[in-house]
C-alpha cells in the first residue's frame, strides 16, 4: 500500500487521487502486460538477458518490490542474472 501525499491527475483520464487515499497495484498483473513484455505467459529466459534488461521498465519488473522497504533479497538480484 501507498498514500498518497499531494492532489494527482491521472494522465489521459477524469481520475484524480487526493491526498491520504491508500493505493495498491499488482505487480502480477505489471508484469502480465503485453505493454511491457512481449509473450508475457510464454518462457523466455533471454527476456532478462543483460542486453535486455537495460530497455525494461523498472516499474514494470519489480520482483523485489520497491521503496524503503523493498524485500532484503534484492541485493542478491544480480547474482540471479549472471547465473
């Protein structure tokens, strides 16, 4: 969950998010986005591979999650793509 801390529009919508509303999205449903992931239900190890890791969203992959209390595993990310 997030709150939100100032008054936001939502680009390209009547949407606005007001300060103290709680916000919650799925990674899963991210990271399932053809928008992001060409084939996102298909097996691709190359998805990940170093050249393309550079061109993904960064929050569009968060398996660690994000902020400050982003899961204490993400150190080891690194060792994961190089295996």
């Amino acid at each position: 969950m997030r709150v939100c801390t100032e008054t936001y529009q939502i680009p390209g919508t009547s949407l606005t998010i007001k300060p103290g509303e709680e916000l919650m999205y799925s990674y899963s449903a991210i990271q399932k986005d053809e928008k992001y992931f060409p084939n996102p239900l298909e097996f691709d190890p190359e998805r990940f591979s170093a050249e393309k890791m550079s061109k993904i969203n960064p929050y569009a992959y968060q398996p660690f999650g994000s902020g400050p209390r982003i899961c204490i595993g993400k150190k080891n990310q690194l060792v994961l793509h190089t295996l």
